[in-house]
C-alpha cells in the first residue's frame, strides 16, 4: 500500500481485500480483511490534526499514550506487551478481550505527518492465531514507513 500524498507505506497480503470508508471531520479508513479468516485485518486511519501538532510528542510520551489506545472498561480485559518507539514513530503490542468475545491480538503503529494528519496502523487478529500470523502481522509493521522515514 502507498499513499503518495502522505508518503504512507507499508505491505499487505495481496490476497486480502481491500475497502476504503470516508468518516466525519475529515477522517478516512483504509480496511484490508484476509477473506479466509475475517477475523484477521488491518487497517489504516487518518486524522486530520491541527497546524501545530509537529510530531508525536504533541500526542504525549509513548507511555501516556499507550493509555488512549489500550482500552480500559468494565466487562474488557486488555493487556498491553510493548510500548516502544520504533522509526521515530511509535508502536503497541496489546490484547483486548470482551466479555462474550475471543481474545484479540493488536499491533498498532502512531505516526504524525507533521502539521496535517495522524497516521494509525493496526493489524489484528485473535491471540490463538496471532503466533502462526506474526510473520505477517510483523512484515506489515516492519515494512511501515511515513514520509521516507
């Protein structure tokens, strides 16, 4: 995937499908689901930020901000593995799980395109598959690059 505009980049599965969905306030979702198992996808999203929002310390430190995106409510269990930069952008390995729900397994990358939009990837999966689908899950992670970076 390429996003020439944004400088965006990173691999996906060429077997998985892809969808696109425009939401509120500028907002847009890229979608890729392996038609094999829906429960696996990954997915981009972009946020249009304000002028000011230079780089992701505008966001917080890594820590901080692993608190925003590991869930925490009543009836969800979540755990977060690795808070990191990686790439000067940063990076969370976590679980979620409901309470009538499988285990879901997350990888989600934070990245800012400095003064216009804050770049999400995630790649998930349930925890029972996410050991066979790492390689996967970490080509798409490694492979993640904004910007030329």
């Amino acid at each position: 995937y390429s996003d020439v505009k944004l400088g965006v980049k990173f691999e996906v599965p060429a077997s998985w499908q892809k969808s696109e969905q425009e939401i509120s306030g500028g907002r847009r979702l890229v979608i890729w689901v392996d038609p094999k198992d829906p429960d696996t996808n990954c997915f981009v999203a972009y946020t249009p930020v304000r002028g000011d929002y230079m780089s992701l310390g505008s966001f917080g430190p890594v820590d901080a901000v692993a608190m925003t995106v590991v869930p925490k409510a009543p009836n969800l269990k979540s755990k977060l593995m690795e808070a990191k930069q990686l790439k000067g952008n940063y990076f969370f390995d976590y679980t979620v799980q409901s309470e009538d729900q499988v285990a879901r397994h997350l990888n989600t990358i934070f990245a800012v395109v400095p003064g216009e939009m804050l770049v999400t990837f995630t790649s998930q999966t349930t925890e029972e598959r996410f050991s066979d689908l790492k390689p996967t899950i970490s080509k798409g992670v490694d492979s993640f690059a904004i910007g030329g970076k």
